[in-house]
C-alpha cells in the first residue's frame, strides 16, 4: 500500500480565509489542496454544524515549511 502523499495542515471556517491562506503558502512554493464538504461552498455558503469549514493539506515534503508560514501568518494577523 502507498504512503499518504498529504498531510492536514489546518483547517478554517469558509472558503475565503482558505483561498487567503492557500495563496500565501502557494506564493513559497507550497503545494496546497483544499478539503471542504460540497454543500459548504454553493451560492450561499452553509455554516453550520461544520459544514464551512475548509481542511487545507499539504505535501509531507513541505509540511514542516509549510507549519513555520502558517505560524508567521498567524502572528501577523494577531
């Protein structure tokens, strides 16, 4: 059996702060892929129980660059 490829890196509440931060970590050259239930990203985004919540991974390669962005980016926001 393969290894996984991927690993969670975070996961947010709606597709927009999961675009936000995907172009911030594909902008160093990180591999993203979003992660988000299908009724959670129509029209009128769903936000409850979950369902607007956007999983972001990253490949195993990256992933530890990817976790020091993720803290810069956080602490730039606070």
């Amino acid at each position: 059996m393969d290894e996984l490829k991927w690993e969670l890196l975070t996961e947010v509440q709606g597709r927009l702060q999961a675009d936000l931060l995907k172009s911030y970590l594909e902008a160093y050259g990180i591999d993203v892929e979003l992660f988000q239930e299908s009724i959670g990203h129509h029209i009128y985004p769903v936000t409850v129980d979950g369902l607007g919540r956007v999983q972001l991974f990253v490949s195993k390669e990256q992933a530890e660059e990817a976790h020091k962005l993720l803290d810069e980016y956080n602490a730039a926001r606070e």
